[in-house]
C-alpha cells in the first residue's frame, strides 16, 4: 500500500511560517520589502469544501511576481499581491489534507500556492499532479512547470521557428532562458545569448550548448554587439528583458523575424519604463511581436511532459538550479533575480519531504 | 481601331518639368526642400531597350516618401532618394513609347513612376496596365491603388478582423485610414477613428460611416479618450501614426489583440522618434503587433480589384481625394501631409490625358 506521508500532520495546529508582503513597491525590491512572520494554522481543510491543504516543499522565484507587488495592475492575467499577507507563486508541494476527489492524502503537485510552510488552497483545480518522480522534485517549480511550458510553447508556437534560423535570446542563462537555447538548438538553429556575467556567459557556452553568448553589462553599444554577433541578422528573438535591449535588437530583426515577449524584467522597477524607439523597424522588416501567456498553454501539459521528459532523462537538455535553503532565505532570493545574482533557476526550498 | 493617343508626342524632344530633392531632409521636410526644374528628353526608349516611356497623368502623395528623403534606410523595403534628381512614388501614367511587349503606346498604367512630366522606365514590370476607366484615373494613385490594397490587405489579412470587433484606425480621414474604416464596417465590426481637424472628424461620422470620431488634437490625454471611445477596450488597431498614439493604445487592447503596423507618420520628422513604454502591455494582452509591406501583396492586385471595384461602382464604398493642381504643386502638396493639411486622399494632377 502506498505510504501516504502527510497523514502524520493533518489535523494537528501549526506555528506556519510565512513571508509576507509589507507593502507594495514602487521600484527595486528590497528583501525588507518582505518579512517573515509566523501563524497558527490548523492543518486540516474546511469540513465540505473542495479545498487541499498542502505542505510546501519548493518555492519558484519568478520574475512576474515584481509585477504582482505593484498595486495596479492592467488586466485580468495577474492580481495584484495584498499586503499583510502571504505572497503566492509556483511550487511544489504534498498533500496533507483533501476535501476534493482529484488530490488523496500524500500526492505530490504543482501550481500555485503561497510562501509559508502549509497552505490552504481553496480552488485546487490550478493543481498538476506530480507522476514522475525519478527525476528532482524541484525541477517542476522549472523545466518541468511553468517556466518550462513558458520556454517550450513561447519557443515552438509563437515563435514558429525554422531550422537554421537565427535565434538571439536575453536572460538567457535564467530559468526561462536556458531552455529556449537548448530547444532551439535541438531545432537546428544558431543561437546566440545574453546575460550579465561572465560565469554565466560561459555556462551558456559550455554547458547549455548556445552557439555564441556575451555580457551585456561588459556592452555599452548593444546595437554593435548584436551586429557582431548577428551579422545577418535575427530571425527569432525570444524577448525576456525589454527597455534598451528590444530597441537594440529591433534595429537587427530580419525581414519576416519573430519576437516573442514573455517578459521585461528590465522595466519592472521602473515608473515609467524606458521608452523603446525603435518600433518603425517592425514596418520595415514585416516584423510580428507577439505578447503570449504560459496560462493560455496549460491544457497542453502533457504534450510538453512527452517532449521534456524523455529528454531531461537522456541527457539531450540540461538543467541548472540556484537553490535557497529554507524559506528565510526567500525575500533574499527573489529580489536577487532583479540584480541578476541567482545563476540558473531560482528556487527555494521549503522542505524535503 | 483604338486611339493610340501616346504617337503624337513620340520622338519628340521636349522641356521635362521636374521636381527634385535638393538635399536629403533631417526633420519636417519644408517645401523648398525641392524645387521644380526642368530638363530636356527626347520621348523615346533607347533602341533595343525593354523600357517605357510614359506621360505622367497622376502623382500620389504618400507618407513614406518622407522616408525616402533622410540618407539612410535600414533594410530592402525602399531605398533613399538621390539628391538632385527627381524624386519618385507612385502615379497614373499613360505609355508614350515602348520597347516591352506587355505595354504599347497608349495603354494606361499605374506604379512607381517619377515626379516629372514624362519618365523613362527602365523597368516596367512593376507597372499595373490599367483596365477599368469607368472611375476616376486619379483612383489607381489611391482606392485602386498602393493605399488600397494597403487597407484591403492590412485589414483583411494582417488584423485577421471578426465580426463584432473593436476597430481603432488612426489617421482616419487619409488615403488608407478612410477605406479601413469602410471595410470594417463592410465586416460588421464597430469602427471608431482618429484625425486631426472638426472637418475630417465630420467626414469620418458622415461620409464615411465610422461609428465614432474624434480629433486627436484636442485630447490632452489620448489614453482617457480611447478609455472613451472604447470602454470595452480595442480588439484591432490599424496602426498609422506610432508614437504618443501607440502608446496610449497600447493601454486600452483587449486581450488577443491586433495591432497592424503600416507606418508611423508622427515619427518620421524626429530623431530620435518618441519613445514607446507600455510594450509590457502586449504581454499582459497577448497582443500581436505585425508590421507589413503592401508589396508583398501586389501579386493579388486581380483578387483586390475583383473586392474593390463593385463596391465603388454600387457606391457601397466612398473615397475622398484632395487634387492639387499642376506639377509645381507638388512639393507643397507632398509637405502638406505631415501637418495633416490634406483631407482625403493626396494627388497631384500633373495632366489630364
């Protein structure tokens, strides 16, 4: 019989820790922005509601979530942070109590939850259950989760690459990053990318297999370095940063090119972000950018798993994390991906099992 | 036997009228950026040659011949003019001698000709022979022409419109502006406009069948005005004047909206242009921004006019030309449409057969 490992904790009352939001933020995160406070909890799930309580195991640190500790935000993808309260994102966690038919006592998932140790989710159908278990569980907050489906669907439907094209991806070295490079090299493409140190530069070279890669720090003309590094031209520009970097690579689309944006991590600390001059180059080159959201891709998960899976198994993708041990080390470890420190996926794990 | 109308003035040497850039333009182009001279030419195509030679009948008057007037462009899509020569665009001609088989003297054309009374083409194989003379000539400089298949072919193929839809179309009242409008009507869309003065507002509300107009310079405040004009927000907006006007746009799209690039008329006199800042909008919206090139369609022109034509005749379609008088015209007509001076359709009538 199945072990079912959080029957040990339901019903008994907790001190969960939580990290909460302070109040909302105007420009760069600071790690006291956030603070960490404990609550009683009693770890069992209203009597007659559908909902799951779960024990948190790995936290995903994702760029969007900036965008969620501003109090405005446009429209109906994301809601905005409240303060005085826990923060939410992706992670992986276990089942500890269910009142719904889909998730038993002891299931591993993924989705959204919140950063404390135990959570109550209230609509659980946002939940994935987790099956495959021989490769790290920490890998579905990644390449197995969202921003896995986020490099996978933004790479192979919005981008509609062909083989040989040319690919420039910025971030690249992030969790996002890394995995469009890998994917448009195993299309056939030549890639190029971009991060902001020299330990990463190399990772991307040696390790994650892109052609080419350079520090945009070390960079003071971008549009000279994206000429250097594409002499022909960009066919495929996978858009994670935005600000001076889309206005350099605009200048350096070729006809027919394709940019996906699937985020402006540059501009998220701004009010107002910098302006992008550039966009006639759009009419000159017959250029598309296309804004997509990874939530409009998830009824396809399955597919994704049956691509990534067999690869990440064979050693065809690679993978690298910055892992956080314990949630104190979570306010540190998100606004660090605003200065670039994490190398690789930002995780933090709560606990091990 | 048909009238060979061209045979009169064939072989002859005549003082060609011209109008020439004196010197490439660096921000509004003035009218004394050119100056009109004349040239002797003797009416015929070089022996052996596949050249025509025309009598130019109708000049057209388009915004992206400002682009052509700064020294350097950044792709194939057009090159610069040569200062001190005539400069070129689009017009109705009429085949005075030929040495290609598909053109004979008389027949009339419309294509990229030059700013002069009579021109040497040296290839006519982007010349269209017009065949429908049952509606205005001076029409293939506009509704029949490269401003018409830029609408048809914009609206139709690049916003891929449905029924019901939200329309914006910036610079309502121009060449391409007043048939988009028209044709999302034709496709049961609701249909709102931007333009520059109470008449041209009038005209979109009255003539053209816009649902809605307003004029963009008495709106200190672009994005409260489309919050206005479009409470529900923009499924589709033509883009024809970039800048201030996209940006505010970009506030007010509906999630999986359209955004066809034709130009950036209200950023070809800068530099730089204005910057754009709300681009992190097309990710929240999945909004796609495409930029095309009407050229890329002219091998449909036959699909177009078979569209086009019936409505004009059934006067199911209505189009607006504002005819300047007289090669010397030219310029001020030509600078006229960066201040908006024009209403309807910019032509020059150079002669009238």
């Amino acid at each position: 019989m199945e072990k079912r490992s959080g029957e040990e904790v339901k019903g008994v009352t907790v001190s969960n820790k939580q990290v909460i939001l302070r109040e909302y933020v105007s420009e760069f995160p600071r790690e006291d922005d956030m603070e960490v406070r404990r609550e009683e909890m009693k770890l069992e799930v209203p009597p007659g509601s559908n909902a799951v309580l779960v024990k948190n195991l790995y936290l995903s640190c994702d760029p969007y979530m900036r965008l969620l500790m501003s109090p405005a935000l446009p429209n109906s993808l994301f809601s905005s942070y409240t303060p005085r309260s826990p923060i939410t994102g992706f992670g992986v966690a276990k089942i500890v109590d269910s009142g719904s038919p889909e998730f038993k006592v002891g299931d591993l998932v993924w989705g959204t939850t919140a950063w404390e140790e135990y959570s109550l989710i209230a609509d659980p159908r946002g939940l994935f259950k987790i099956d495959h278990t021989d490769v790290p569980l920490s890998y579905y907050t990644g390449i197995l989760g969202m921003p896995g489906m986020t490099a996978y669907f933004g790479f192979y439907e919005v981008c509609s690459p062909k083989k040989g094209e040319h690919v420039f991806v910025s971030a690249a070295s992030g969790a996002v990053g890394q995995l469009v490079g890998q994917f448009a090299k195993l299309m056939g493409c030549h890639v190029v990318g971009s991060a902001g140190s020299k330990e990463k530069v190399d990772l991307l070279k040696t390790k994650f297999g892109f052609d080419d890669a350079f520090n945009y720090k070390e960079e003071h003309d971008l549009n000279a370095a994206l000429k250097r590094y594409f002499p022909e031209g960009i066919d495929i520009y996978f858009e994670n940063v935005g600000g001076k970097m889309l206005d350099a690579v605009l200048l350096n689309m070729r006809v027919r090119g394709r940019i996906a944006a699937c985020g402006m991590i540059s501009q998220y600390n701004r009010n107002p972000p910098e302006g992008v001059t550039n966009l006639m180059h759009i009419v000159y080159g017959r250029v598309r950018i296309e804004g997509f959201a990874v939530f409009d891709y998830f009824d396809q998960y399955s597919k994704f798993l049956d691509f990534v899976l067999p690869h990440i198994r064979e050693g065809k993708i690679v993978y690298i994390e910055d892992v956080a041990e314990g949630l104190e080390k979570g306010p540190s470890a998100l606004v660090g991906l605003f200065s670039g420190r994490n190398v690789g996926k930002q995780v933090v794990a709560v606990a091990r099992e």
